[in-house]
C-alpha cells in the first residue's frame, strides 16, 4: 500500500519544479500520501545511495540536431543522470516521466525516452512545459499505480 512518493528530478528554469509542486499538492490533498521531492539542481554535484523507490522527472534540453539523424546530445540535465547511475540508484527507480517543448518535434521529451533505455526503467508519460490540471490528474494516477507495481515485486 502507498504511502509515501518520492520524487527526484531536475528542474533548471523552474517549469519541472512547478509541476511536481502541484502534483505533490494534488497527491497529498486527494490520495492521502505523503510526497517528498528533491531538485538535482539543489546539491553541489554531490550524490548518495537512495535506499527507498522513487519516480523521477527530467525535462529535455538537446544541443541542435532533429533528434533522428543528429542532434541528441544531452546538455544541461546530466546531472540527474549521473545521481542516478551513481551507488547503483537506478534499482530503485520505477520510472521516468519526460517534459519538453513540442516546438522541437521529433526531439519533444527525448532525453527521458533515452534514459528509460540506458536504464530499464519504463517512460511514465510525458508533458509539455508547465503541464495542465489533466496532466497532474493522470500522472498522480499513473505513479501510485507503477510504483504498487513495483513494491508489488520486491
Ligand atoms: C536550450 C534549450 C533546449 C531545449 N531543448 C529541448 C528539446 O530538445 N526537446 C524538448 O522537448 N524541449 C526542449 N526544451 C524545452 C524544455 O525542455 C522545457 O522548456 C522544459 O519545460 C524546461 O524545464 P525546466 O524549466 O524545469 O528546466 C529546450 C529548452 C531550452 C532552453
């Protein structure tokens, strides 16, 4: 039974951040769980083994390219990345949601897709920019499902 989600992204302009606030809001308020969240971008580049599941978020920030022949490389973000792989985190992760800007077609929420692959866990779903009221709705749903899952499986 869920009772407690933990969040750890990374928000570099603030719209991530907003997100997981209202999604937080909305978790707490509706479903009675407690939400704790940790922005990457608030450590020194330091990182610790996480010993509880988690759910993470990382919005997409891609340096040029179309995202299909070129243009992949991750900048900005690969901190999150680096806290994750760090003290094998990565087993504790049930999943990743995405967020970018559909402006950059191809390339909308892509770095989150490539984590799902680097690291097995799957993409939850994505959202563009700040999210909609819908967005934090489906979302909450989708996180307390994926991660019964896996405390089903532990
Ligand atoms: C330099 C730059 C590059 C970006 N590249 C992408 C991209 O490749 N794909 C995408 O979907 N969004 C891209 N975005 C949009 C951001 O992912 C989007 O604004 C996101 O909400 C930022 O999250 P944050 O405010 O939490 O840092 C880019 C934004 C900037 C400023």
């Amino acid at each position: 039974m869920t009772d407690k989600i933990n969040i750890i992204y990374i928000s570099l302009n603030g719209n991530t951040k907003y997100f997981v606030e209202c999604l937080s809001d909305y978790i707490k308020t509706t479903k009675d769980v407690v939400v704790e969240s940790l922005n990457i971008k608030d450590l020194k580049g330091e990182s610790f083994p996480v010993d509880e599941p988690f759910v993470s978020f990382l919005p997409t920030y891609l340096n040029g390219g179309n995202g299909i022949h070129t243009g992949d490389k991750e900048v900005l973000t690969t901190r999150l990345g680096d806290f994750i792989a760090s003290n094998d985190n990565f087993k504790y992760c049930y999943g990743i949601i995405g967020s970018g800007n559909r402006n950059f077609n191809n390339q909308f929420c892509l770095s989150a897709k490539q984590y799902a692959e680097r690291f097995g866990f799957p993409l939850i779903d994505v959202f563009e920019l700040r999210g909609t009221q819908s967005d934090v709705k489906r979302i909450a749903n989708l996180i307390i499902d994926r991660q019964e899952e896996f405390l089903n499986k532990l």
